[in-house]
C-alpha cells in the first residue's frame, strides 16, 4: 500500500513513477521499480534480475555504457565502466574486465588504445602497438623519435607536430624537433629562425 497523498489512502500498482517518488514513502526515500519482480518496491536493485542498476528514475535498468559513463547517476559523481564480459554491474575501473582494461572516458572497457583513450589517462597512444597506452613515446615503432603530441598520440617529428609541443622542425635533422634553430643547416639560408609554422626558415 502506498498513500499517494495526505487527504487519500489508495491502493495502487507499483511502477516507476511511484517507486521513484520519495514523498509517498514513510521515511521519504527513492525506491525502484523492478520489471521482474513488479509486485513491489525495491529499496535496491540487486535482487532485480537482468536490471540491477539502480536508477534515480526509481527503475531497475541494466548496466550499460551509457548508464556507467554517466557521472551524474552516481555519488559522489564519477564515471564508472561498463565490462561486456561482466555486464550486471558498474565498474570503478577496467582492471578486472576479462580481454578489455582499457578504460574509454564514455564508461566502456574495451580492448584496443586510441589517442581519446590514452589522453584521457594522460598517456600516449602508439599505432603501432594499440594494445595498450604508454607513459611515453619512447620505443614507440621500433624506437625511433617520436613527437608526444596533446592529442595523446605518439608522431613522426614534422614541422605541425613539432609546434604543437612548442618546438621547431629543421629539414636538416628531420628526425628530432628542437628547442630552436641555432643549430639548424639550410644551405640556402644563413641564419634559419623560428617562424610560426613551425619550422625553421627565411628570417622575414
């Protein structure tokens, strides 16, 4: 029974509407409405089988990436990861999710790096080993230099890539980016300065 005003007492069916109001319980709290078991509110869903996920709609939902990606449902707030392999709950983290430990920043655990992913963990992505996120670039396709770019993705040294780290790219050492072009030999120009594409060129 659920007395759904002051000035009424009626007997109604449980649903998510009623369940998720707090005022129409004696002490007001959410409860949730469970599809598979709706004879009843729910002070949680555990119990709920297939929807464990306690929604503040009042509703037993099923863990998914939309539901674990969204900070909001939880608290405190933060994102929490959706586990294919382990899909009736949220992870905190994808440490646990068989073959998928990556941790996506929309809530999902997967199993190949991306430049989104590893800059959101402030690491570094490496196409030629997408398996993981690295710390750095270094090793990073057979250990040649590589530029760690703010879009979290390990590059070969040019002239857009050696700006976007505050350096500058000079075609006589196109392997490396430098901190200026004091030391860079164009045979063409005498004293190579920095411009603002990044590369090292004729004094304007």
């Amino acid at each position: 029974n659920i007395v759904t005003s002051s000035n009424a007492a009626e007997c109604i069916g449980p649903s998510t509407s009623t369940c998720g109001d707090e005022n129409l319980f004696d002490p007001p709290a959410v409860h949730y409405f469970c599809a598979s078991n709706p004879a009843t509110c729910l002070t949680g869903c555990n119990s709920c089988s297939g929807a464990s996920f306690s929604h503040p709609t009042g509703e037993c939902v099923a863990p998914s990436v939309a539901i674990c990606g969204d900070e909001s449902l939880f608290d405190p707030a933060a994102v929490h990861y959706f586990c294919a392999s382990n899909p009736t709950t949220c992870l905190t983290g994808c440490s646990t999710c068989s073959g998928n430990q990556l941790e996506a920043p929309n809530g999902e655990c997967v199993g190949t790096a991306t430049a989104i992913i590893c800059a959101a963990a402030s690491k570094f992505f490496c196409s030629a080993d997408d398996t993981d996120c690295f710390a750095s670039c270094s090793g990073c396709d057979g250990g040649a230099a590589m530029v760690e770019l703010s879009t979290g993705e390990c590059a070969a040294p040019s002239a857009p890539n050696c700006l976007d780290i505050g350096k500058y790219w000079c075609s006589s050492t196109p392997a490396t980016c430098s901190d200026d072009c004091n030391s860079c030999v164009i045979e063409t120009i005498a004293n190579p300065v920095e411009l603002s594409d990044g590369t090292c060129g004729t004094p304007s």
